[in-house]
C-alpha cells in the first residue's frame, strides 16, 4: 500500500541504516499521507494522517514527524518531532518513524503532544489500485515542476479503532485514500480536495471518485507561477483524467477562504464542482519549507462537495458529499480567520 518511495527509502534500500544517516540529503522533505471519513457514524468523523521527513537547506532541521487531526464535533491536532534517524523500514516493508507505522495494509501508532494522546490501529484494504499524478508529467520533464505529488490509491477501506484521549472510536468501513509528496522544496501555494463518499440526485450512494489540485510552483524558485489545475473523475465505472498539461492550462478553478469552484470539460462532459466549508470546519497547520520559509494550510476532512455533470450541454447527474470531502489551502500568507492548531 505504500508507494514506490522517492529518495529516502530508495536510497535506505541499498545501504545500511548507519550510511543511510550519513547520506541525509541538505535540502529535502518527503511526505506519506492518509486521510478518512467514517461511513457508519452519523457525527461523521474523520481522521488525518501523515508521516514526514524534513532536511532544511541550513541543516539546522534534520526532522522526522507524524501529524494527526481527529474531526469530530471538535477537533484534535497533534504533532510529534523525532531526530530523523528515528525513521527506518520495518521488515514487512513501508515506512516507520519511531513506534508509527505504516505498511502495506496496516498502520498504527501513538502521537504525544500538549498533554494530548492520539492513537490508532487500522486495517487498510483496496477498493481498486487506482492512482493519479496531480503533476503533468511533461512539467516535469521541461523541470517546470520538480516536485513529486502521487495519489498512491484513490479508493482505500479502513477498518480499526482510534483512541482520542483514551477514549474510543471505531472506524468500519471508512473510505479513504493515500497520497506521497516529495522534491527539495514545496510549491508555492495550492488547494486540494478529495473525496470517495457521494450520493447522487436520488440520495442513493454512488461509486463516484474526485480529487482536484489547483496549485502554483516558483519559477526558477523564486517567482510564482500561474495556476495549474488537474482533476479526476470516476464517474459511472470510467476514469476521467484532466492532468495533461493542456488540461491543466485548461481546466478552471477559483477559491476563497472557504470555497472552491471548478470546472473540467472532455468532448460533450463537462464537471462542475462547488466545495465549501465554514472557518470552524478547518484547523490551521504550519508547514516548514526547506528554506527555512513557512507555509500556512487551512485543513478540512468534513467539507461538502457538489459536482454536477453535464452531457450535451445538458444535466445529467448530481453528485453530493455531505460532510465527507477534504478540503485543503495552502498560502504563504496565514488566514486571519483560522487558528492554528499545529
């Protein structure tokens, strides 16, 4: 279930975990995340995770940490920091950063903060082996792009238990996804969604996929680029990909504080997308850049998604989330109206 890594375990791959600690990169951040929505519970809850490793260009951070943001009426985020040589690769393979665990089919783990606990044990299965590049890869081969952005599964199950604090909560059936960034430094600033939970017009579940990136990278880093924008659609058991790179240019997109609205068009389809969620939805997060810079994300599990799809110029479907869509922005710039937790 984890990815085929970029630089860190391809190079712990090969050598001893001592030269593997020696060849920490100078410049460098590398990310696993997990994210998941309950189908069963009606209060809707909903947990983030991510794993991550951080070099900074002036050496002075060599981080390995795990993130975690529980949703339920509340919110409760945490973060753990760790020498980066507390990262290793267990023996059924993936990743590890102390006692947090992420593996083919399973992760677990404990994170300790602010007098707060956050602990899980989870089960994690596909639905399908469906994975996306948010990045055009004729950018990268120009090196317009340099950053590595894969959804590594769109459509997991999982099933397990999560401790808020000491108390329980049980996830069945959960529909999530997992996602792995890399590259020496982060973009300039973005938004990003996804979602695996819809309804249709009728109210009756559907098996309806979106994820959607509209994002600027710096030019010669320094110089912001235009926006970029890529979707995906898996609508009526057909994959619709918007991430060449005429697509990209293509593809609308415009958000604010607490919305985001798109459109994508192909041939006689066209997808219309509104996402929305209210300040208190989001708990604010600060991302370190290897530079030493900082970037501020507004992060939202609970948000609600309405895509419409056209055919012909005409309505064919309406697709609705209702509390089940992440919802992540991404700035240099903090966002006066969200707290940040993190």
């Amino acid at each position: 279930m984890v990815d085929e890594p970029h630089w860190v375990l391809q190079t712990h791959r090969h050598v001893s975990q001592e030269k593997f600690q020696k060849k920490f990169p100078e410049r460098f951040y590398e990310a696993w995340y997990l994210k998941l929505n309950s189908t069963e519970d009606p209060q809707g809850n909903a947990l983030w995770l991510r794993f991550t490793m951080l070099f900074s260009r002036s050496g002075a951070t060599r981080l390995a940490e795990v993130w975690g943001i529980f949703f339920d009426t509340g919110k409760l985020a945490l973060k753990q920091s760790f020498d980066a040589t507390s990262f290793f690769v267990p023996d059924e393979g993936g990743i590890a950063i102390d006692g947090c665990l992420l593996t083919p089919g399973r992760t677990k783990g404990e994170i300790n903060s602010r007098g707060h606990v956050l602990k899980w044990d989870l089960e994690i299965n596909p639905r399908s082996d469906l994975a996306f590049d948010l990045v055009p890869q004729g950018l990268k081969k120009v090196g317009l792009v340099k950053n590595y952005a894969v959804t590594v599964n769109e459509d997991l199950v999982f099933n397990g238990q999560v401790l808020i604090d000491g108390r329980p909560v049980q996830f069945v059936n959960a529909r999530g996804m997992q996602g792995h960034l890399s590259g020496e430094r982060n973009g300039h600033s973005w938004v990003w969604s996804h979602c695996n939970i819809f309804k249709n017009r009728h109210g009756k579940s559907e098996d309806f996929i979106f994820e959607g990136f509209s994002g600027r990278s710096r030019i010669g880093g320094i110089v912001p680029s235009p926006k970029l924008s890529s979707f995906l659609f898996v609508y009526k058991g057909r994959e619709y990909r918007f991430n060449n790179v005429w697509d990209c240019i293509r593809n609308k997109s415009e958000n604010g504080l607490t919305y985001w609205k798109f459109v994508a068009e192909k041939g006689d389809l066209v997808f219309r997308g509104t996402l929305e969620a209210t300040l208190s939805d989001f708990a604010g997060v600060t991302y370190e850049d290897t530079d030493g810079s900082f970037l501020y994300c507004s992060n939202s599990n609970i948000s609600d998604l309405q895509i419409l799809v056209y055919r012909g110029g005409r309505l064919e479907e309406t697709m609705k989330a209702d509390g089940t869509a992440a919802f992540e922005i991404v700035s240099r710039k903090k966002n006066p109206y969200v707290p940040l937790v993190i």
